[in-house]
C-alpha cells in the first residue's frame, strides 16, 4: 500500500520527543545503510575489469559449469 511522505509526517508530528529520536536515528541509519550499499556497487563496479583478467581464463573453465 504506497503512502505519501505527508502522511508519514503527519504520524511522525502525533509523536512524543523521546520517539522523535528514535525516528531520527532510524533514518540516519537508514541513509548511512544505503551510502555504504552504493560504496560497495561501486567498487565492485570499478573491480570487474581488473578481476575479469583472473576470473576469465581457460584453466578455470571448468568452474564456469557449475
């Protein structure tokens, strides 16, 4: 069911201030979460290349089929 940020404001506003830190916390931790996902795509992003020379050569051929 898809809600719009006013609606989530407007619950968050119906809280008490002990509550507000913990909804603030939460979306930090959210947001620190997904800068270290995209860390993560982007240098195994940018690694593919350099990995490609080691992962893909005709000794290791056989590891492909399983």
């Amino acid at each position: 069911m898809p809600f719009s940020a006013r609606e989530l404001i407007k619950k968050i506003q119906t809280l008490p201030p002990d509550q507000l830190i913990e909804i603030k916390d939460f979306v930090d931790f959210i947001r620190r979460r997904e800068q270290e996902r995209a860390l993560t795509r982007d240098s195994s992003a940018v690694s593919v290349p350099s990995f490609s020379k080691i992962w893909n050569n005709p000794e290791d051929g056989i590891y492909d089929a399983l």
